[in-house]
C-alpha cells in the first residue's frame, strides 16, 4: 500500500513539473504550504487556515484561551486521527498520551516539561504549553503524517525539473501562480491590452462589449476566458500580459459570438444594440463548455 501510495505520488510530482516545463495551467488548488515545502521554505500554524480553517480556528482559539488550559480542554500530546481503516491514536512525542496541555509558560517562561507537576489521578507526568502543542501538531499535519508521500512527490517534481536552480529563485505564492495562474481577474488590463481587426477601441459594439464585460460575475468572467482562450485560468503576469484580439465577424446579425482558443480570438458580429450584444454573448457562454462555439 505505501509502495502504491509513493507511486502516486512520484507521479503526480512529475506531472505537475511537466505542466510547468510546458508552460501549462492546472486547474490544482493545492494549498500553500505544499509549495513552500518544495521550497524547503518553513510553515506555521497560519498555513493551516487554508488547508483546514476549522482545525485553524481551533488551535487558535487553545492559543488564546484566558482561563485554565488543562482543566477545561484536558488535552494531552495524543491525537486520534480517521484513516480509511479506522481511527489511529497518534503520539506527537514519546509517552505523549501522558503529557497534559497546559497554559503554563505562554509568556516564554522557563520550559514546562521542568515545571511542577499536577495532580491528574496518576495518570500525567509532565506538562507542556499551549505553544509547543500547536507547533508539535502542525508539524504533524505538515510534516509527518505526509512524509513518505511528499518525499515521493518531491522526488518526481525534482526530477524533470532538476536541471539547475531556476526554481529555488521562486517564492511559494509565485510558483504557486505558475502552476494554477494569477488569481486576480483584471479585465480593465486585458482591455487595454486588446487588439482588433476589423474595429477600433471606439467602435459603438466595442465600447458595449466591454461595458456586458466588466458587468460579469466572477463566474461569468471564468466562463468568458475559457470560451475565448481554452482555459479559465490567468495566464502569470495577469490578463495584461494575454495576447487576445477581437474580430469583426460582419454585421448585425443572430448569430452567437464565435472564439478561436488556440490563438485567443473572439469573433464578433456588430451587434445593433447593447442589448442584443448581451443576450448573445451570455447564451454562448451559457454553451461554452458543450463546445459549439469553440473553433
């Protein structure tokens, strides 16, 4: 099973470098951190908001908590985790099913494992703070319950990418931008940066163009990339640095916008009317994903 497991793993590595090589954009939502381990850049409890908000919120709160940590939480070094062949109680340390969370040196006092012992029925031998829990318990989701699939993982992304050092000269969020391209949807760049054929910036259905487009949801915006371009994902440097060309497909007319996504253009009839305009662009991007419209 581990075997398979690193398999996988390996693999998936190798495709991620390969989509990169190739200059192509994934539709991954991988969390941060996962980049800032191929990195070798270090990562905080802040990480885990992303990856699960609720445990984040959790562990967040046991920072904060004014009161008595050990009474009211009795938490100790030992986690129960859900596996698909049950549930497995983990030990972040040695014996840490006997070692009770406490608030004690949250302040940066002396280390809690030296500190007096409570009376707990005979069962805890020592005390740690709140700090060092969460720092042990994130290390474990980060770093040691994934330890043979991301070393598999890392090991194939290294291994087509490992010709030089290009990549370490990338931050986290900006490798992160290269593999699933810039989340900000900047519609006023790309229309600056349009060309056409056949219209101009100023010509009455251009202007109605882009007015529809700025009006889009989000949604409707992604739509209007993958039906022009192929992809719904910005491409790195953000929709102003997209090569994208509005065409004059002859006058007015009922037929839908037309696209040819290899070379990012979006052919357009000149709509008589604003409103037109709209009802014809929206119904083909309603369509988009079924292909008819797509050249």
């Amino acid at each position: 099973m581990l075997h398979r497991l690193s398999c996988i793993s390996s693999t998936a590595g190798q495709l991620i470098s390969l989509a990169i090589y190739n200059n192509i954009l994934l539709n991954i939502n991988f969390p941060l951190a996962l980049y800032k381990k191929l990195l070798d850049e270090p990562v905080d409890l802040k990480d885990l908001e992303e990856l699960d908000p609720q445990l984040y919120k959790g562990l967040s709160a046991l920072l904060t908590f004014d009161g008595d940590v050990a009474t009211t939480f009795s938490r100790t070094l030992q986690l129960e985790v859900e596996t698909l062949g049950g549930k497995l109680e983990i030990e972040l340390v040695a014996g840490g099913k006997e070692k009770v969370v406490d608030e004690s040196n949250r302040d940066g006092g002396c280390h809690c494992l030296n500190a007096p012992k409570r009376p707990n029925h005979g069962v805890v031998t020592a005390f740690l703070d709140t700090a060092e829990f969460v720092d042990l318990y994130a290390d474990y989701i980060f770093t040691k319950s994934c330890h043979h699939a991301f070393q598999a993982f890392k090991k194939g992304f290294d291994s087509v990418l490992q010709q030089g050092n290009a990549i370490e000269l990338f931050q986290a969020e900006e490798l992160q931008n290269i593999v699933c391209g810039c989340p900000e949807l900047d519609f006023a760049a790309l229309e600056k940066n349009t060309q056409y054929e056949g219209f101009d910036g100023d010509t009455p259905v251009v202007r109605n163009f882009w007015e529809i487009i700025h009006e889009l949801t989000e949604v409707e915006k992604k739509r209007f990339l993958f039906f022009t371009t192929g992809s719904d994902r910005v491409p790195v440097g953000g929709l102003g640095s997209l090569s994208f060309t509005i065409a004059r497909n002859g006058g007015d007319c009922d037929r839908l916008p037309t696209s040819h996504t290899c070379y990012n253009v979006l052919l357009l009839n000149e709509y008589a009317g604003k409103e037109k305009l709209r009802e014809r662009l929206l119904k083909a991007l309603e369509n988009s994903n079924c292909g008819f419209f797509l050249n």
